[in-house]
C-alpha cells in the first residue's frame, strides 16, 4: 500500500488533505520516508504561539538548558552548557563577575565588526549544548516536557536559510527519535513533515541524513534497529519488501565525515556525487544496506570541539562506543564488509579486535566480518603525526595523532587473526 500511494500523484487537493486527516501516524512515517510521495498527504504542524521579540527563541532556549541536570562524570557537559548560559543577559546579571555579557557590540566589538549576529551566536551556543543533552534519555524526557519540539520548529521558521542551524536542529530530533517513549510527542507535534522535507533537502547531506535517521527511528513498524548519533544507514532510506543480504559500512577518517570524505570532487557539478556510497549503491548493490560512521577528530587540542575529558578521544575508547553504536544498528545480524580510509581503517581493526575479545556482546560482528577495504591507512603509524618535541609544544596535538605517530606500536592495534577477516 505504501509504495502504491507513494507512487500515485493523481489526487486533487481535496483528496489529499482527506487522506491526511484519515491515516495513522505510522502511516505518515512509511509515507515520508519513500522519496516519491506526495507532501500534500502530511497535515502541517500545529499554529505555534507568536513570539513577543525577535529575543524569545534564545531565552526559551536558555530557560530549556538551564532546567537540564549536570552530570559530575560529563565535563564536555558541563563545558558546552556553562559556554551557552554564559552568554544569556540573565546570567550576566545574576553572575556579573562571571562570563560573556549578551551586549556583544561594547563587550566584544571584535564579534560584531566581523559580522556575527549577536543572536544567533546565543542561539546556536544553547542549540549544541542541547544537542549534547539530546544524548540522554532522562534529558531528553526533559526537553519535550520543556516545550523543545515547538522552540525548534520556531528555530526553523527563523532561519530558514541556515544550513548550520538547521542541521543542529534536525539532528536534536533524530537525537529525540531514539527513544520510543518520546515517538508519541514528536508525531503529534508535526514533526513528519518536517523531516520529510528535511530528508529531500539536497543542498545538504548532513541535512537529509539527518532528517532520514529521525523518520528511520520512528518507523516503528519496519525498523528494529536504533540509529543513534553519528550511525546513518544511506540505503535503503524507506521501507522494502526483502530484506538486505550483507551490509557495507563505510569509516572515515582524519578530519573527515560520514558523508563529505566520500565526495567524489571537491566541486560538485553535472553528474558528480557530493556522497557517492549514497548516490551509487543504491543502483549497482540494491541487496545490500549501507551505512556510514561519524565520529569527531582533530588535529590539534587547541581546536578541539571540546577540550575536556580527552580519554574519550583515544582510539580504544572511540572504537568501542562505535561497536556499541553500531550493535544497535543491527550490524553483525548479516556479512558484513567495511570500507575506510586513513584514521578509520585503524579505528576499524581496533573495532574487530575489541569484538574478538567480547564475543559474548559483540561475538557476529566479527563472525560475519567478510572483508576490510583500506585506503590509504597508515598501519605503522604516519610521519605527518610524528612532530618534532619543539613543535609538539608549539601545536598541542591531539590525542589520535599522537597514536599515530611513527613507531608508536601499541597505539596501533594488530589484525585480529579471524579466518573471516582480511
């Protein structure tokens, strides 16, 4: 019936808002995944409550983040709200000795002579930090009692044009589908067709991916798998008849990401692909599930997202929380062939090795582990990382290129002797 009325475009008006106001919501999910539907078969949101100042959305937003629990054990936490709440007026003035004052124009002239808007600074500071709360079930629970699915849909509406906000946005949402318990609050919100144009949004990737992760989580009906942050599934993006026979799963690497490491060209015109696992495996491998990890690198510390709690940087940890992520995406359940390049090929083999020796929790993943693809991946470790002493105290380097400097063997994990991987 899906793909029959994804595929129909005959209906007037009429028709289609009749159909609207009769189908389920697991319906309108099924619908919104498949790309060829028509969007006049979503209702559109609720009316949200009109704003007072062009200032609402940034207090709503610091109000929602200073109702979120601190964690004693989550210093990038802490760091991300303390760094939003520190530029709200009202905890200037409640902490005058504290922090950023809201007035950037005489405090920090430097951000408005370059252009910034002072607002928007506030409002993406408090947008990642709860991004990072998204993360959390009990905060999230918080969030949608607070009023986040409605502030956000104010977000969209004020800027319609930003890809950085927008993107934030969708990927709270997609953070939010995770947990079934809030799948109710999302759809009777509006949120389907939001991510539906989220999902066709082709200007950007990280975008639709986005956008296709929320309406993959909530498609209760067809989806046991959970794709939690930073896991996208770039095929198939809605429901199919058969099920796939072998997953490819592709890993970036240094300074890369899920989706702009596999640009065929760094300029994308005419027929190049801006993501070509996406574009062409759908067409020559249509049996096969891809997939696709995202996880944060840096060069050096001092450009670091977050320059706290460096640990979870390293590559045992990284790779484990990936094994982690990805069990819950299902991978191991079919054959399985990862492709990376550079860092991930390493992050890869550490990936397999920790799952050789955590067979009761990971034991398939390496089971069904039918072939690594490497790409330029330093397996002795890289000269580019291995700075000299005068230079490492000049550049600060991060935890993963200090693993990768030359001759650093025990940063670099062996191949796991398994006759399934090669």
């Amino acid at each position: 019936m899906i793909e029959k009325m994804s595929n129909y475009h005959g209906w007037d008006d009429a028709d289609c808002r009749t159909i609207a106001q009769a189908i389920s919501y697991q319906t309108q999910v099924a619908l919104a995944r498949h790309p060829n539907s028509d969007l006049r078969l979503f209702l559109p949101p609720p009316l949200l409550p009109s704003l007072y100042c062009k200032t609402e959305i940034g207090k709503h937003l610091r109000d929602l983040l200073g109702k979120m629990p601190q964690y004693e054990g989550e210093r990038c936490l802490q760091y991300y709200t303390s760094d939003a709440l520190n530029t709200s007026e009202e905890y200037q003035l409640k902490n005058p000795q504290q922090g950023r004052a809201w007035d950037f124009e005489h405090s920090y002239p430097e951000y408005t002579h370059a252009g910034y808007d002072t607002i928007r600074l506030v409002e993406i500071l408090c947008l990642r930090a709860l991004l990072k709360h998204s993360e959390i079930e009990e905060n999230c629970m918080i969030m949608v009692e607070g009023g986040i699915l409605q502030i956000l849909q104010h977000c969209l509406l004020e800027y319609p044009d930003d890809i950085e906000i927008q993107e934030c946005i969708v990927r709270i949402v997609a953070n939010l589908s995770v947990f079934t318990s809030l799948h109710y609050a999302i759809l009777q919100s509006g949120w389907v067709i939001l991510l539906a144009h989220a999902a066709r949004f082709k200007e950007d990737d990280g975008i639709s991916m986005q956008g296709s992760r929320a309406l993959q989580n909530l498609d209760q009906e067809a989806e046991k798998n959970k794709f939690v942050d930073g896991i996208f599934q770039f095929y198939p993006t809605h429901r199919t008849m058969d099920p796939p026979i072998a997953d490819i799963v592709f890993v970036h690497g240094m300074l890369g990401s899920a989706f702009h490491t596999w640009r065929q060209c760094d300029t994308v015109t005419g027929e190049r692909t801006d993501c070509w696992p996406k574009d062409w495996f759908s067409i020559d491998l249509p049996q096969c599930r891809v997939l696709s990890l995202e996880y944060d690198t840096s060069l050096s510390d001092w450009r670091s997202v977050c320059p706290h709690e460096a640990e979870r940087r390293t590559l045992e940890y990284r790779s484990l929380q990936l094994l982690i992520k990805t069990k819950s995406a299902g991978l191991g359940d079919r054959p399985l062939i990862f492709v990376s390049h550079s860092l991930g090929g390493i992050v890869v083999k550490q990936m397999l090795k920790l799952a050789d020796e955590n067979p009761e929790l990971f034991g398939n993943t390496i089971k069904n582990c039918k072939g690594i693809v490497f790409y330029g991946t330093p397996h002795f470790g890289t000269h580019i990382a291995d700075y000299s002493k005068r230079i490492r105290s000049l550049m600060y380097p991060s935890v993963e290129v200090i693993e990768l400097m030359q001759g650093d063997v025990e940063a670099i994990p062996f191949q796991v002797q398994n006759e399934s991987s090669t």
